[in-house]
C-alpha cells in the first residue's frame, strides 16, 4: 500500500472509512522516517537530511505514540484495521 492509495478513502462520507485512512496514512510515513532513520544510523542514506537525528527520532517516536492510540481508538469503537503491507524504499 501507498499514500495515493488511501486519497479515496480520506473523502469518504463514513467517519469509519476515513478513520481507517488517517491509520493506514500515518502508519506509511512512520515506516517510511523509520527506515530513513535506521538507514542513516547505518551510515548507508543516500542522502544527509538538515534535521538533527535527535529532531527525526523524536518525530518518530511521536508518530508511533498518535498510532498506539489511533489503533486503542479503533479497538474501541470497533473499526477494524487492516495489516498493511508496505513497500519501503
């Protein structure tokens, strides 16, 4: 699953619908820094972010807590969430 594959489903009339977009949406980039953040811990990004490593981490850990309680969120009111299968580049 990619970003343009949830554009649908975050203009949904359904709350639920949009919820699951939100999740799936937040979950990407957060594998996405996640694998930018182990690739520059690495030594092998191709590239040198501006940002401090301290400054991406910290987003990174926020990003996992707003998931922690988007998927507590969704087990209270029921909305199921799909596993995602994500391709990190």
């Amino acid at each position: 699953m990619d970003l343009k594959d949830t554009v649908n489903t975050m203009c949904s009339n359904d709350y639920k619908e949009r919820f699951v977009a939100e999740y799936c949406q937040t979950k990407i980039r957060y594998e996405r820094l996640k694998a930018m953040n182990t690739k520059r811990k690495a030594r092998v990004l191709t590239f040198e972010p501006i940002c401090s490593d301290e400054l991406l981490r910290q987003q990174q850990s926020l990003m996992g807590q707003l998931l922690e309680v988007l998927e507590i969120r969704a087990l209270r009111e029921q909305i199921t969430l799909p596993e995602l299968e994500l391709v990190i580049k």
